[in-house]
C-alpha cells in the first residue's frame, strides 16, 4: 500500500499547484517536497505533475489519483485512532458562501442548523482559496452556495437552486421613491451605485440606458453590497440588489424598493459540489435551511410604494 504521507504531500502540492505552498502548508523544506513526488511517482510508474517553468498542473493520471488519494488517507487517519482508541474526530464541514447571502441568511440559518447538527464544525468562507472550483475538487471545500451565473467546470456539480428577486433601491426621500416601477428614462442623470459581482445586474442596466440613448452614469463602484446599501441610503445613487438583502430596511423605511419596468431583475442561488460525491448530512440540510431563508423572505416579495406623505420629500 502506498505510504499515505507520500498521498498527503501529493495532495498539498495538487491543492494550490505549487511545490512552495504545499512545504509551507506542510512544514517541509521545499526539497522534501519534490523528492516525496519523485518518490510517488516512481512506486506509480506515471508522472502526476507537468512542472513548465514556474507552472505546475496535473497530469491525467494526477487527477485519477486525487480521489483515491483522499479516501486513502482518511481511511489510514481512521485506522490509526482505532487502534490508538481515540474518538473519531467531530464532522467538519466547509462552506464557501457568497457574503451578501451569508450576513443576511446566518442569523436565521444557523440556529436551526445547529440544533440538528450540534457536533459539527462549521466553516463558512467569503474567499476561496485557490479558485471555488479547485478548492472544492481538492477537498478544501464541501460546497459553495453562491449567487451568481451557473458554470461549468471539470468535476463539478452546479445546480440551480432557485432564482432570487432583485429590485431597485433608492433613498427614501428620493423622487423616485414614490413610483411602484421605473425604467430606463427614470435614470436619466441618475449616479448608479453598483458592485462588481455578476448579480448585480450591471450589464443590464447599462445595455438598457444605452438602448434608450442614455449614458450609464456610475461614478462608484463598490465591493460590498453593504457599502452599497449605506450610500444608497444616504442619498448617493441608485442601485440593485437581491430583495431578502433589503426587505429589513424597506420595512423600516431605510430604502425604498422599486421594481425594473422592463422586466423583472433575478439572480440564480447556486449550489456547488464535487460531482464524484454525495452531500452529507450536515451540508445536505444547511442547503435546506438557506433554501427556506429564501422563500421565506419572498413570500411577499413584491416592492411595495412609499407611502403617499413621504412622495416628493
């Protein structure tokens, strides 16, 4: 059987594609490294990188290996704390979530979550570290549910959970506060306050203000929604965002929420996985529970106007 340290330094170098990474992430001097490879490789007969200068990849048969790799070292793991009769390690789970639907989603997600899974040790990343896709085939990550536009990759698992409500948002004081739907026109010398993510419907928006003759005006752009949101309500611009990110401040009259006259504005809930493997239980029902989140946040999911005292304040 293959001495599973030799796996487990196979597995750091394929993890981030660097010889360097996996000796610091290991501890090893980097010429350890390379002579476990080379050690590897040889028990194997095949190569299982293609090091091109400064680049590594895997080779195909580095990739047939990475999943009998894992389980054999988890099944070597396993047996040494049998025979040293030390408890099983408590289930982990890792999960790569997008941070606008991680900080509203949470507070309600989690309590419900824990209560059936109290032994389990959650991990919830904003950040990938390597590239969701490579993170997830390499094990670093369980899953990733994200709001963005479907993909495809080799390994991958990408499925449409549901697709969630955008809506316009303004200041309430604005002009444009009191109207149930605007449209392009409505924008008109109008600061669009916009993030970079996919969702965010920026290439919409722009395509129908240049349709209209119009020049999309977006003087800021921000990385976090939440950024967005205070200047929204500030008074700054306009923007867009998923409607259970800003049904609480609606509500409370913090914003207002308009729908787009042309069409609705939607984004795709993804989840994302390991094609080879099935979702635990755990990870299983933490999908559930964000699903829930999100319908019960548009159950009523329909922009409603100002009322007619704030119009024109």
């Amino acid at each position: 059987m293959t001495d599973p340290r030799l796996l487990k330094t196979f597995l750091a170098v394929a993890a981030g594609l660097s010889f360097r990474q996996a000796a610091k992430d290991l501890h090893y001097a980097p010429s350890s490294v390379s002579s476990q490879i080379r050690a590897l490789e040889d028990e194997l007969g095949v190569a299982l990188f293609e090091r091109t200068g400064r680049s590594v990849v895997l080779t195909e048969h580095g990739r047939r290996l990475l999943d009998h790799a894992r389980r054999l070292t988890d099944l070597a793991d396993q047996t040494r704390r049998i025979v040293a009769g030390v408890p099983d390690d408590p289930p982990e789970l890792t999960v790569r979530l997008s941070e606008t639907l991680g900080i509203h989603c949470l507070p309600w997600v989690l309590p419900r979550w824990r209560a059936r899974h109290p032994e389990t040790r959650l991990t919830l990343l904003t950040r990938s570290r390597y590239g969701l896709a490579r993170d997830v085939r390499h094990g670093l990550t369980d899953l990733g549910l994200l709001i963005g536009e479907p993909f495809a990759a080799t390994g991958l698992s990408v499925t449409l959970l549901r697709r969630e409500r955008l809506v316009v948002i303004v200041a309430p004081d604005s002009p444009l506060a009191g109207r149930g739907r605007i449209g392009p026109a409505d924008l008109a010398g109008a600061d669009l306050l916009l993030t970079p993510q996919v969702w965010s419907a920026r290439g919409r928006l722009e395509s129908a203000l240049l349709e209209a003759g119009l020049t999309p005006r977006i003087p800021v752009s921000c990385a976090s929604l939440e950024m967005v949101l205070r200047c929204v309500m500030a008074g700054l611009g306009v923007s867009v965002a998923p409607w259970f990110a800003v049904a609480e401040a609606v509500a409370q009259g913090r914003l207002a929420a308009l729908a787009w006259a042309p069409g609705p504005l939607t984004a795709p809930l993804l989840l994302v996985r390991d094609a080879g493997r099935e979702l635990t239980p755990p990870a299983r029902d933490l999908v559930a529970d964000v699903e829930a989140f999100c319908r019960s946040q548009n159950r009523e999911n329909t922009p409603k106007s100002p009322e007619k005292g704030r119009r024109g304040q």
